[in-house]
C-alpha cells in the first residue's frame, strides 16, 4: 500500500497531481488513478501538438539548422518548412502524429499494444535530434579546447548524418524508448524521453546564447562546455528523481492516458 505524508499532495495544477514516494531512482510517482480518462482529444488539444512535431522535422537535416542560427532563415529554410508543414498537416489531419491523435492511443500504461508506425517515427526523430545536436556540440567544444579551433560547422557537415542515422536505424530495430514495438513500458520508457527533451531543450539555447555573447577563446569555450555539460547533468538528474513533469513513474494497475 502506498503511503503518503502530511503536506506531500502537490497544489492542483494543469498538471497531474503528484506524490513523494521513492521508486526505484524517482523521488515523486502519479497514480494512474488521478489522471482523466478522456474518450477522444479536442481539437485545441491535437493543434497544440502540432507545432511540436512541425518544430522536430523542422530541424531534423542538421547542417542547415546550425546554418540557421549561423546566418538566419533563408529561401531553402522556408520550402523545407513549407513542406515539413503540409507533411504534418497531413499526417495531423488522419491523426498520425502523437498528441495529434482523435483519441488517446494509450489507455493503459502496461498494456501489451502494437506501437504504430507513427509514433515509431516521430520518437525515433526527436531522440536522434536530442542526442545528435548534444553530442555535436560537446564534440565542437572540447576540440575547440583543445587545438585553439573553431570547427563546429564541419563536425555538423560530416557527423550529423552519421550520427542521426544510427539512431535512426535503432529506432527501426526497435531498440529506442517510445519506440518499441510494443507500448508496454511506456509508464517508464516516456521518463527517459521526457528527461532527455527536458535537458536538451534547456541546455541548447543557453549554450547558443553563450557563443553569441563569449568570444571564441580557449577560456569562453571551457566556460561554455562546462555550463552545457552541467546543465545536462542537472536536469537529467532532476528529470531521473522524478522531479520534473512527466518524468514521474507512474503507478500502474489503473486506466491512464499518455501523451
């Protein structure tokens, strides 16, 4: 039986209420049983989680989004937006994105179900751009440290394809979170992939508001590797103790949507 401590309910919020309770590494669990059971999403729901999904194919080819922040938006930025935009709004329109869906796909956090295509692909993208872009820049920094060199540009232009697409390929083996062929473990697997966004996502436009305002010299790039690599760190351990929304373990044995 769980037990729960005075004061250790969470004020009610947009987000579900949760729970101190150690579990395995996570310090804060949710309980299925609190979160409502939707029959089908509404619309203001599924436009949300589009921009999302425009934003992740968006900058899926690497070089040209690091020429993006380089340089700004140009006319090739704009027709690959063009068509990252009808591809999602399509894919939206038949509900073939995540969160774009009619209805909830998962219902039950434990639940032996198929996990479509879709969502394979979609999570497969958004775990290669999480990774790829982090370790990319880490790589950029310490040789920028090392030999006095700025050479980050080429690292996108020769490694980023490489690197995505080995995971992409564990993403079609069925060898990523999310993106199994199975939804079974996704009540932990989403931790995982919310923990990595949660990192990356706060860890990038610091260090890309940092080299635009540090000169490029040995001493700024060391500052700059050791905030990225710190805040990762942080974040990530903040996000593995359950410490940041969806990142949470969430008790199984009751109904549940996921997201």
């Amino acid at each position: 039986m769980l037990k729960f401590g005075r004061g250790q309910l969470l004020p009610r919020s947009i987000l579900p209420p949760s729970y101190e309770q150690t579990h395995g590494h996570a310090r804060r669990i949710e309980l299925a049983s609190d979160r409502t059971i939707r029959e089908t999403n509404k619309v203001s729901y599924r436009l949300n989680h589009w921009p999302i999904w425009i934003f992740v194919f968006f900058i899926a080819p690497g070089p040209m989004t690091f020429t993006l922040f380089e340089h700004g938006f140009t006319l090739r930025m704009a027709a690959w937006m063009g068509a990252v935009l009808a591809g999602t709004g399509v894919a939206g329109w038949f509900g073939k994105l995540p969160g774009v869906e009619p209805r909830p796909y998962i219902i039950r956090f434990t639940e032996d179900r198929p996990n479509p295509l879709y969502r394979r692909i979609c999570y497969t993208m958004a775990w290669s751009e999480a990774i790829t872009f982090a370790v990319l820049h880490i790589a950029g920094l310490a040789y920028a440290i090392v030999t006095g060199e700025w050479r980050l540009r080429q690292f996108y232009e020769i490694a980023y394809f490489p690197l995505a697409g080995t995971i992409w390929l564990l993403g079609a083996l069925g060898r990523l979170p999310r993106v199994r062929a199975s939804t079974k473990g996704e009540g932990h697997e989403r931790r995982y992939f919310y923990g990595s966004v949660w990192a990356v996502c706060i860890a990038q436009p610091i260090l890309w508001f940092l080299w635009r305002v540090l000169p490029r010299t040995r001493t700024s790039d060391a500052i700059k590797l050791a905030i990225f690599v710190g805040i990762l760190i942080w974040v990530g351990n903040m996000a593995r103790r359950g410490l940041l929304p969806r990142t949470r373990p969430i008790v199984p044995g009751e109904l549940a949507v996921s997201d």
